[in-house]
C-alpha cells in the first residue's frame, strides 16, 4: 500500500467516524428532549386525569293531539353508563411435585 492510499483511507475513515459522532449525539440529544418535554407533561397532569361526563339535556317532543289537549311529553335521556372495575377471582398457584 503506498503511503498516498493509507493517507486517502486515513482521511475517509475520520470522515466517517466524525459523521457517525455527530449522528449520535444528535440522538441522544433528540431522546433527552422528548423525555424532559413528556416528563414535564405527565408531571403536569394533563391528559392524565378523565374528564368527567356530563349529562345531555332532556329532549322534547311534541305529541299530536290525540284528544285535542295538545300535551307536550318529555323524554328524559339516560344518565351515562358507570363501568365497576373488573375483578378477578384469586389464583391458586399450584405445583406439581408429586404432593
């Protein structure tokens, strides 16, 4: 190998090692942003907590006038569906040495 190609080869290999530095640290500074930026977020609260339902207002419907009195019903809406969390019957853990 003449001393011109190891300079050559020298020189692209610092290139690549330079190019492959400044990637990584890109990234690493990429991922440490977001980690502050969404552990600032959960710290904060927000979306963490549910917002509660609120109930719709009760429709109104005008019945015809079956008997000529011209009554107005009024249906009330259903209040939001509550769910009960799910439970689940302990288990028994169980071994199989000969007992």
């Amino acid at each position: 190998m003449t001393p011109q190609r190891s300079v050559d080869r020298d020189t692209g290999m610092r290139r690549i090692s330079t190019t492959t530095r400044w990637l990584a640290g890109i990234g690493v500074g990429l991922v440490g942003a977001f980690s502050v930026f969404f552990a600032s977020q959960a710290s904060s609260g927000s979306g963490a907590t549910p917002v509660p339902a609120t109930a719709a207002p009760s429709t109104q419907a005008t019945v015809p006038p079956a008997t000529g009195n011209g009554s107005t019903v009024t249906s009330p809406t259903a209040p939001p569906a509550t769910y009960a969390p799910v439970t689940y019957p302990p288990t028994r853990h169980t071994t199989s040495r000969g007992s």
